[in-house]
C-alpha cells in the first residue's frame, strides 16, 4: 500500500446533531450573551446604596519627577476615594474611563483635578466613574 492510497481511505459520515442537542445548544449561547452584558446594565442591577460625586485634587502629583506623575496621580484618586467612601483598598474599582482620563496628556502631565462619581455597592465595593459632563 502506497501513501497515496493510504489517504484516500473512506471515513464514516458522522450522523447529523438531533434537534434537541441544537437546542440545548442555543440555550447555552443564549445564557453565555446575558452573562457578558455591558457594564452599564449590570451597574443597573446592583444596588447602589451610596453615591457622591467629588472633585479630587491631584496638583500634588505635580510634586513627583516627571515620568512619576499620572501613576502618582492615581494612587492619590484611590486614596481619596477610600478616606470619603470609608473602604478599604481592594474594594475600589476605577473604571477604565477615569484612569484614560488621568492618562490623556502622558505620564508628566496628569490632570490637576478631576471630577467623579463614586458609587457604593451592598457588599462594600466602590466604583469610580467619570462624573457626566467632565
């Protein structure tokens, strides 16, 4: 036997899926899209027991060597945030939108205030947003 007749051996054709097991396959699917839903819908479904809104001053970061400003910047936001929510630090959550903010202009030139929104959750956990029209 050749290796040119070994690969043209035949396979069995697989039987086709039933309609239950597509079924059941969608269902999963289903379920795996309402898991990943946007953070704006899910911050709907938590409860939200305390929510301020702050302007934090960063100008000390300014303080710092240049190349350590906006790092300096942001361990000052979550600083802030866990003296006036009254949290430890792991349960602060800054959102993505805050921290681009912080780094808009580069590592040497964060911003000298910023304007946010800090939500408390039932199980302790803050979240930092960017305060609307900021």
């Amino acid at each position: 036997m050749s290796i040119e007749e070994a690969g043209t051996e035949e396979k069995p054709v697989e039987e086709k899926e039933s309609r239950e097991d597509l079924e059941q396959t969608v269902e999963a699917a289903e379920e795996v899209k309402e898991e990943k839903k946007p953070a704006e819908e899910r911050e709907e479904e938590e409860e939200i027991v305390e929510e301020r809104v702050y302007t934090v001053p960063l100008g000390r970061a300014w303080i710092a060597p240049h190349t350590k400003r906006s790092p300096r910047a942001m361990r000052m936001l979550k600083s802030f945030v866990e003296r006036h929510m009254k949290v430890e630090g792991d349960s602060v959550k800054i959102l993505n939108e805050v921290n681009e903010r912080v780094w808009s202009k580069g590592i040497e030139k964060p911003p000298r205030r910023i304007r946010i929104r800090a939500t408390k959750d039932t199980e302790g956990v803050v979240t930092v947003h960017l305060a609307e029209g900021s």
